[in-house]
C-alpha cells in the first residue's frame, strides 16, 4: 500500500505464526545486543514463543508463515481489522516461500504422500502469501528475515517513515561484493531478478540466489533473458528454481484453476 | 447414586514452546481419564515437497521445517545424501560440521533454559520482567545466546539458515582470524557459564520421576552428535540404517499427530537422553557441570532435560575450543565440494538441540530426490510426554486446576518441544479447532 505510514508511541507489537519454522522470529530474538533496548521502544503484547501474557489490542501486527488453511484466512482477517499496521515477516508470508512448493503437486498428492489413507483427515489449500488474504502495509523479505532490516523496519515504523526496503535486484549488491559471477561457473542464479537486501550471502558465500526475497521492483528481464541464452539455459529451468521461494506467484494461478474447477 | 466430580485441566496454546500445542488432562471421581497433548500446528508436507527437487536443495529445504535447529536438518540432510551417493566428508569438514551443529546446540539450550524454562521460577510470564528485576540475568543469557549464535555466523555464514555446509563440504571457510576472535568469547564464556550453573542448580525443579528408555546416538570416540548406531539406556544398539526398526512410527486416534515408540513403548530423546546414555564421554568441565546439577546417571525426572541442556551447552563450548585448535594447528584447506549425482539410498542421523533425527532420501541417477523420509525428535517425544503426564496427573489434580495447569506446562517446556519441526506429519483436525485469539 502507497502513502505515508502513521507514527506510533510505544506501539503494541503482536506477532503471529501461520506455516513457517518460526526462523523470523527467532530472528527477533536473536538481535542480543539491541533486545533490551527494543523492549523499552515498543510493547511486545503477543509473542507466543516468548511469552506467556498475551493482550488483544495491538498497533503493529507481525505476521510469520505461509497461508495453507482456511482458518488462517478468518485469523488474519480478525487481525486486520484490529491492527492500523500489517507487517509480514520473512518469505513464507510473503512471496509464500518454501510452503509454496507443496503448490507444485495436486492438492491433494502432498498428503496422501505423508499420511497415506489417513491424509483425508489433514485438510490443506494451496499455500498462498498474507497478502492473497488481506492487504499488508510492509513486507520485511528474506529467509530468513535479517535482523537489522527488522531493527531498520521497527525504527522506521517509530517515527512515521517507509520502511527502507530495496527495490533493486540482487546483482547490484554481489558486484559491490565483488563476487565472481555464479552464471561464469556454470550455476543457475536468480540474483538478476530477486530483491536486494541480503548483501548477496548467498553468492558471497559460494553460493547462488534462490529469489527468498521475492523479485525485483523492475528487474530488467532482457538482460537476464540474454544472460540465460548465452548459458544454455531457458525458461523452464529458472521456473524449476523460481518455485522454491515463489510457488504462489509462478504456479498459484494454475493450480488455483485446478482447483476451482475441481 | 453419587454425583460425578470432573475436573478438567485445559491449556490452550502453550507459550513459551516453539509452535502450537494444548494441554488436556480429565479427572473423573479422582481417577485421570483422559490426558492428550494435542498439536494445533498447520500442515507442512515436507516430504511431499522434497519429491523432484535436486539432491543438493535437501538441506535448503528441510532446514526450513525449523528456524532454532536449522543446522541440524542440513547436516542430518547432508548426512543421508552422502550417505545415499557414497561421499565421505573430509577431516576438516566434520570437524566444522560439529561446530555449526555446536553453535546451534548452544543458542537453542541457552534460549530453552533462560527464555523459556527460567520465567516459571522467577514467578513471571516472560523474560521481559526480568530486564527490570534480573538484568545481569537477561544479560548473561543474551550473552551465551550469542555466542552460539556466533560460532553458526563464522562456520555457516549467519546462525538461521545458514549457507556454506552443502553436500560433500563447505562453499566457504572460515578465516584463521576468525577462528581466533571465536576462541577468545569462547574463553571468556567461562564466567558465564559457571553463572549459569549456580542459577539452574539453586532452582527447585518438580520431584517427578518415571523411568523410561532414552535413547540417543553412539560413537566410540566421542560424546555423539553423529554417528551410525543407536544406543538404548535399556540396552542394545541399532544400526542407524535401520532406525525404522527401532524408531517406529505410528497414527493414534486421539492426536492428529504421530507418536513413535520402540519395542518398549514410549521413549525419550534430546539432552536428558545423551547425558543419560553418554555422561562419561562428556567433557571435564561439563561433568563437573553435572555433578553440580545432580545429573550423575541414571536420571529419569524429565524436568532434568533443563539442566542436562546447561551440561552440554558447557560440554559443546570447551569441544568447540578444542576443535577450533585443532584447525588453527592444521590448517584449512580449500576443498571446494563437487558432488556429483549418484542413484541410491541413505540414512543421516544427527543429535539436534531436541534430540535423534533421522533423514531418510532416494535419490535417483538424475539427482532428483524421489522419497524423503524425516523422524523429528519433538515426535519422537509425544508419547514419552504423555506417559510422564498420565503418570504426574493424579498428584497434581489434588492441587487444584491452576496449579495442575501450571505444573503440566512446566513439564511441556522441560521438554523444549519444537512443534513447527514436527508438523511435517501433523496437521490441526477438529480436535485442536483454532480458536480466535
């Protein structure tokens, strides 16, 4: 959503889990030199995994986690209508990340695979982002989300501004890394057309980009199109890479169609 | 005829575990009628999903059942794909391979025994009082959390999914100067440590015990975190080839969860289960730790998991220490992995903060995975938890409800359950209906 945010004094932070393995909030806790002082700037009012007392009237909510049942859909509802601000928490909640790949199968193969006769009994949609639900304010990317991106979004959010969020793509910040390019060893990396942000870890780590940030604000596709060809590469391969973070977007219609029409 | 007096005891959403779980015991006329721990988590469908990926996104994947024992299933991930393709890892590599999983050992028990267990005797719902009334507490804690978390940034790059341990070794080293800073807040940890000893041997854990198996890996040079057997505190071992044998699987029909039990019945894992099982290879400093604690085998008060996690976080900072001289002696070398695909089968185990897990994958001569199999350790637990909790109920029903409530989460904690990791195989039915919070 466009448009200034509103400040808030000492906002009330709820923080919520849909599927996910709770790495983004781990994350929370995890910034051990800045967690005293973030608890004197904002009220944690919900946080499960932490803490016992839980309260009802929020300013912030925190979402975590994938959309795969449609209790998820009435619960985040009911916290859209009490929260002024939705902020979503990692790649699960938005693009759909890891989940998203159930979103490849049929609907219902995932759980006759795991629970055999009885996977009737484990109902499942299709995994989808919080925003397929409810409008979101801000998404804070990342699998996980980086501690100061979430100290940088809190910040922001406490004064009144937009959350820093990079529009770019990935490539820019692995040149500034210096990094040599995946593509000349011969790997498949979706940092031409993934959101900035990380720093390029994954490549500056020997590694490729797995797109957990989501795609670009305007990658340039001709480019990457060309990078493609020259590598012997097409379409179809960056879509067998592209599910692993972006299941919702890259499949969801399809399988959505699917099942509509079941 | 006599009225019937139930009591019911219900706790829905126990806080400060990982993940979503309700407490439900009844009492009829005094008699405990009905205990369950159910689990309330969403589907997650790992295995499913695994099918047609590419051998080397088996960690990737999997470590995103769980963000607190991320390193544990990539290394249990690598572990079974080595295995299923016939790589030996290096020297170098399963020496850095214990630190990654050691780190994350550390910061898991110090969240688990500071964040999560400690607030229930200090009498507050959270650590965030604490700040005011404990601060050298929440600062201790913060301190060793860390730390733990340090030793995953330098071996995997950051401490939740990390990105350097892939199949066949790591796509980056740490420096040797990296080493050394690390070895120098390892060093000074000790105060830290001997703190945290006194704190957790001054609390008055519940007098509660139940004999039961533990389980846990062996290996002949070490206290185990890998290995290929299963050992048995009621003896026996079990290749970890055929943990299917020995760690069975199956539906009960009060839970939408599947428990596991052994040929006698319900078992424990975790660290209660290796102190149990490996105290004499644990290290100096974390033997003393336990004798401090009360921990000297056998131990069957579960509450104890809590203290036995403070004697391996000691355990895994001076073996960490040691590991680390050994590679600043040696000397890293570049052994950039470069597995290639190969057709089969394999079997990883490795003890995570929580206890055995077990990955299973086939992989065929593409390379794409075509059967994923994965035992969590919470799983494993359930109906350990629920044995502990049929046998703890009728003392603690006399109490009174909230005392019985208390009491009864206090034993769900003990256990450190990580319920996002076990939904793999849980879903929520109707009988843990989300209630509107």
């Amino acid at each position: 959503m466009d448009g200034p945010l509103r400040p808030t004094k000492r906002p009330r932070l709820a923080l919520f889990e849909l599927a996910s393995c709770a790495g983004c909030q781990l994350q929370i806790l995890n910034c051990e030199d800045e967690l005293v002082d973030l608890l004197q700037l904002v009220e944690f009012v919900y946080f499960k995994e932490a803490i016992s007392e839980t309260g009802n009237e929020y300013d912030i909510a925190l979402i975590e986690g994938a959309v795969t049942r449609e209790a998820d859909e009435t619960r985040l509802r009911a916290i859209r209508e009490r929260a002024p601000l939705v902020i979503t928490l990692g790649a699960c909640a938005h693009p759909v990340g890891i989940p998203g790949l159930k979103n490849a199968h049929d609907s219902e193969e995932p759980g006759r695979l795991v629970y055999g006769d009885a996977a009737g009994y484990f109902p499942s949609t299709l995994a989808r982002p919080v925003d397929a639900i409810i409008p979101v304010d801000a998404h804070i990317p990342g699998c996980p989300i980086h501690k100061d991106e979430f100290l940088s979004v809190v910040t922001a959010l406490l004064v009144g501004r937009r959350p820093p969020i990079p529009g770019y793509p990935v490539c820019v910040e692995c040149r500034l890394a210096e990094n040599p390019c995946a593509f000349d060893r011969g790997a498949l990396c979706l940092g031409p057309v993934t959101r900035a942000g990380c720093g390029a870890l994954c490549p500056s780590y020997g590694s490729r980009c797995y797109g957990c940030r989501g795609p670009a604000d305007d990658p340039n596709v001709s480019s990457f199109e060309a990078l493609l060809e020259k590598n012997g590469l097409n379409a179809e391969d960056v879509l067998a890479e592209y599910v692993l973070y972006n299941g919702y977007r890259a499949l969801g219609d399809q399988a959505l169609t699917m099942e509509v029409s079941r | 005829m006599s009225a019937t007096r139930t009591v019911d005891v219900r706790v829905d959403y126990v806080s400060r575990v990982e993940g979503h779980g309700n407490i439900v015991v009844t009492a009829r006329n005094g008699e405990v009628d009905d205990v369950r721990f159910e689990v309330t988590e969403p589907p997650r469908f790992f295995e499913a999903m695994l099918r047609g990926r590419p051998f080397d996104q088996a960690p990737l994947i999997t470590s995103r059942i769980c963000g607190i024992c991320s390193n544990g299933h990539v290394l249990a991930a690598i572990t079974a794909v080595e295995d299923a393709m016939g790589i030996v890892p290096s020297d170098q590599t399963m020496l850095l391979r214990r630190l990654l999983l050691w780190g994350e050992i550390i910061q898991s028990h110090v969240l688990h025994a500071y964040f999560l267990v400690a607030p229930d005797f200090f009498g507050v719902g959270s650590v965030v009082p604490l700040v005011e009334t404990h601060p050298e507490v929440v600062k201790r804690a913060l301190r060793l959390k860390k730390l733990g978390n340090h030793i995953c940034d330098v071996v995997g790059g950051r401490a939740v999914h990390q990105v350097s341990a892939t199949i066949g070794g790591f796509t980056r080293l740490p420096t040797p100067e990296q080493l050394r800073e690390l070895d120098r807040s390892l060093a000074e940890a000790q105060t830290d440590l001997a703190a945290t000893i006194e704190l957790f041997a001054g609390l008055e854990l519940p007098a509660f015990e139940r004999a039961t198996e533990y389980l846990s890996l062996e290996s002949s040079a070490d206290y185990a975190f890998f290995g290929d057997t299963i050992f048995s505190s009621q003896g026996g071992t079990t290749p970890v080839r055929s943990y299917r044998e020995k760690v069975r699987e199956h539906v009960v029909p009060h839970s939408s969860a599947k428990h596991c039990a052994s040929d006698a019945g319900a078992f424990m894992v975790g660290a209660l289960a290796r102190v149990n099982n490996g105290y004499s290879r644990l290290s100096e400093g974390a033997r003393q730790a336990a004798v401090a604690l009360d921990l000297c085998p056998p131990v069957s008060n579960p509450f104890k998991n809590t203290t036995a996690q403070v004697v391996e976080t000691v355990h895994c900072v001076e073996e960490a220490r040691a590991v680390i001289a050994t590679l600043l002696e040696t000397g890293l070398r570049s052994e950039p992995p470069d597995p290639a695909p190969r057709a089969g089968r394999g079997t990883g185990a490795v003890e995570v903060p929580r206890g055995t897990l077990y990955h299973e994958y086939a992989i065929d001569e593409e390379g794409r995975i075509t059967d994923a199999n994965l035992i969590i350790p919470t799983g494993q637990n359930l109906a350990n938890l629920e044995a502990d909790m049929w046998a703890f109920a009728p003392y603690l029903i006399p109490l009174g409800t909230e005392k019985a409530q208390h009491t009864l989460e206090m034993l769900v904690r003990a256990y450190d359950p990580c319920i996002s990791c076990s939904t793999h195989v849980i879903d929520l039915t109707e009988s843990g209906k989300e209630v509107q919070r």
